[in-house]
C-alpha cells in the first residue's frame, strides 16, 4: 500500500504558508508502513484539482489532499471531487449536528455556506471534525481508480491532525499488510562528505527494502534509516542491523539513535548526573541559553544566562579582567576562559560555558577572522576552564548558529567523556 499527498491552496505555492501538513501526514503513515511516493501542491483550481487527483489515484492506493473543504469560495476541493468521480452530495447529520453545535457556541447564524460543511460526497466514509466545522471524508473510488481511496481534510493543521490521528490511521492500519521502520541517527562535529566515508562498505551492503538518507542542515548532518517490507521482525532486525554498523564506524560522532535534539540529550546528561549550567554569551547572544532552555523542564538544571556583548559588560557583570580584555581582545580564549570562570562564581552552578566571536559581516582581520568562535567549559573545583577556537564559514546568522551547535557540541562531548 502506497500513498500520495495532495496539498490545495494557493498560499502554498506563493511561498506564503509552510506545508507542514505534509511532513506530518507522511509521518504518521510510515508509523503503520505506508510510505508516502509523492507530494504535490495544488492551486485552488477545479480543473486543475482534478487533474491531479486523478493522477495519483492511478499510481497511488491511497490519496490524501488537505486544504479546500472551508465556507469560502476559493474552497474548492469537494466540488472538484464531485466532477472527478460524477458523484453527488448529501448531508451527513452528524457532521451537521456538529456543525450546529459550534455555530451555536461562537454565536453565530446557520447560514447556507457553513451549512455547505456537512455535506459530504456520496458513498464516502465520514470523518468526524473534533476540532473544526468542515467534515472529512474517506472515499473507495470505485473500479476507474482500481478502487483506490481519496481523503479529503481540512488544511487546518489542528483539525487535519485530530482526523489523522483519530480515525484515517485506525482505517488504513488495519488495512496495511506492510511494515516500514525509521530510525534517526543524529551526529554532531562531521560533515556530510567525511561521515559518507566512513560508511562505505554499510551503504554498500544495505539489505533489499532499506534506505539511508543524508540529512544535511545549517549546523551538521543527520541520518535516517528506513526499512521497509511484508515481515515486521524482518525489518526490525534488518533495520537494528544497519544502524548498529553506522554506531560501530561513527560512535564518537552520535548523540543519539531517536528522535531527540543535542539540547535535549545534554539535558538528559545534566539531569541524571544532577549538575547544574550557567551560560556566558556574547556573540551568540542568548542563543545557547535559549536552546538550553527550549527543553521542557530545564528548570532543573539550568540556573542562569548572562548575555554580555560589550567589553564593559563582561568586565562589570561577570568580573572578566580589564588587563585581559586589553592584552588578548575580546575575542581570544583567554577572555573565553575568562568568562567562563567569572560566570561559574556569579552562579553558583557546576558548569559554565562561554562564547566569544565574530559573526559578521564586519568585524573580521587576518588573525581573527568573520567566523571565529573562541569557547570555554568551566566546572567547579576544575583548576583552570578548556577553550577552543573555531573557524567557521557563512553569514550572521549562520555563524551564531554554527557557533551555538560549537558550544553543544564541546559540552556534549565533554559530558560523555566525563562518564567514560
């Protein structure tokens, strides 16, 4: 069983609206081992909705378009599917019973185009909105379409997911006689072409059913492996195997083999070790605290940022030396160190990192270059903090990135090793 994904609505294509319904969707199918071969934007044209349609539904079991079932009159989806499939509408009471219960909530009159919203397509299964007013709709296409399915959602990405995740995933899990297994391989410090290197001889010898995708993105790579076949246990094993082989060549570049950030997975590692951060920033501006802190619960182990850009405050906030700011710049590992250090006393916490560069555009020399990151790890009774300095290539805001990723990067290595 395979599927497509239609996605209506002009906003898509104008670049004024992400398609993350599509991400989701194609997600959620995987999990029951339906790979999705195609995804398409659609305009809000009949004709142009029919062509399309019918197009997949050739290739593809399962069809599923998002967008197009609202009041107004660029939503279109329901009537190209009446001239696709030369079927008529009748209105569904509980999608109407729906429909007028929330008319009545928000204080609103019945009027002919919310009515409109619970009329479904003849012969079509009802999906039922729990989050919305426009019902959905699970359509067998009949022998034209080798009696492939078309479900028709709403665009709205809460009601589209509610539809998913109640009623379109139970219909076709139980109709899936396959099985497909991702597995994410998250990396930090390689690059896409040496970590391509290092596995040769796996891609070389991927068992028949499994992929391996590169992912690459603004601060590094990551990996995915996909299993697919008739035979769970086969996968699964197939699947462990592969990604096994990635561990043994690439360890020291993975953080982790499941869906968790490098932020999360230092959480975890403070966490359990029940240590405590503080953050001294410069030119990353806040941003390493803000991932630090983008993790639920946090609050644990995160105790304090100090965003210091100037040299005045890094001297009056965290007592950074004027006589080193003066011999070695505000960018040199000894004022990183500085820093570091300065921060750890200020908080009270067991671990401090700090971040000194140049971003750009300006700012640069021939010693110190756009680009360069000047780090440091302090911990608690340590005698001295570690530094590091990089050099990295891009613009402002990819270097605060690349520079954040940097700080993670060290920390997270430094915290494993420090479990070894």
């Amino acid at each position: 069983m395979r599927a497509e994904i239609v996605s209506v609505g002009d906003e898509l294509l104008k670049g004024q609206r992400v398609n993350t319904n599509a991400a989701f969707i194609s997600t959620a199918l995987s999990g029951i081992g339906v790979p999705v071969g195609r995804v398409i934007a659609c305009a809000d044209l009949e004709d142009e909705m029919v062509s399309v349609m019918a197009e997949s539904l050739q290739r593809a079991d399962i069809v599923l378009v998002t967008g197009g079932l609202g009041p107004t009159r660029d939503d279109r989806t329901k009537q190209a599917v009446q001239k696709l499939l030369g079927r008529g509408t009748g209105l569904n009471q509980k999608a109407f019973d729906n429909l007028a219960e929330r008319v009545k909530k928000h204080g609103l009159e019945m009027s002919s185009s919310l009515r409109e919203q619970a009329m479904v397509i003849e012969g079509s299964e009802v999906i039922a909105n729990t989050r919305g007013s426009a019902a959905g709709m699970i359509i067998e296409c009949g022998e034209r379409f080798h009696h492939h399915s078309l479900v028709l959602m709403p665009g709205v990405p809460s009601e589209m997911r509610a539809m998913m995740e109640l009623t379109v995933i139970p219909h076709f899990a139980a109709l899936s006689g396959s099985c497909l297994r991702h597995t994410p391989i998250k990396t930090v410090g390689i690059g896409e072409s040496r970590l391509a290197e290092l596995l040769v001889d796996v891609e070389d010898r991927l068992p028949v059913g499994t992929t391996l995708a590169y992912l690459p993105h603004a601060a590094g790579v990551n990996l995915m492996i996909s299993t697919f076949g008739l035979e769970r246990e086969k996968v699964e094993s197939d699947n462990r195997t592969v990604v096994q082989a990635i561990v043994e060549r690439a360890d020291t570049f993975i953080y982790a083999t499941r869906e968790v950030t490098l932020e999360e997975t230092i959480g975890e590692m403070l966490f359990e070790r029940g240590m405590t951060i503080a953050t001294a920033e410069s030119c990353t501006g806040g941003l390493v605290a803000s991932r630090l802190t983008d993790v639920p619960g946090s609050s644990a182990y995160f105790l304090q940022g100090f965003v210091v850009y100037s040299n005045e405050a890094k001297h009056n906030t965290i007592g950074v030396p004027e006589e080193t700011l003066i011999t070695f710049g505000a960018v040199s590992e000894e004022v990183a160190r500085a820093m570091a250090t300065g921060t750890l006393e200020k908080s009270g916490a067991d671990i401090a990192v700090s971040t000194t560069g140049i971003a750009g555009p300006a700012g640069g020399s021939a010693e110190k270059p756009v680009g360069t990151l000047c780090l440091a790890i302090a911990l608690k009774g340590a005698p001295y903090a570690i530094s590091s300095t990089f050099v990295m290539a891009g613009d402002r805001e990819q270097n605060k990135l690349r520079f954040s990723e940097a700080v993670l990067r060290e920390l997270w290595q430094w915290l494993r090793g420090s479990a070894a």
